[in-house]
C-alpha cells in the first residue's frame, strides 16, 4: 500500500495494489475509485484532502490478532 499526498492539488491517492486499473468510478464528486478487471479495490482518490480528512495527523498502525492458545 502506498499513499500519496499532492500538495499543489490537496490531493490524497491511496493505493491499495499495483494491479492494472480497468475503471474508475466517481463514488461522490470528490472521490473517485480505481479497480481492476475482476472489480476488485485497486486505489481511492479523496480531492480536497485537507478539508475532508486530518492528513497533517497521518498515522499508519498495524494492528495484530492475538494466538489462540
């Protein structure tokens, strides 16, 4: 995953994979989504990133399940 933050568009890309992307679709006017051949998730893109997302407070956390013993 790898995500992408373009300052001169306060534009957020977040890519999930790097499949080829067959199509994309608008999900409302600011945010659009990319798939692959098969419809699966490929990347998101948030426009007007600032004002609808906290991107100065960017935090990635992993988040593990515990072993069943």
């Amino acid at each position: 995953m790898k995500i992408q933050y373009f300052p001169d568009t306060d534009t957020v890309y977040v890519e999930l994979n790097n499949d080829p992307v067959f199509e994309t679709k608008d999900l409302d006017e600011n945010t659009v989504i990319d798939v692959d051949a098969r419809g699966n998730l490929v990347g998101i893109t948030i426009e007007h990133a600032k004002e609808r997302a906290d991107i100065t407070n960017f935090v990635f956390q992993q988040v593990t399940t515990p072993v069943a013993a």
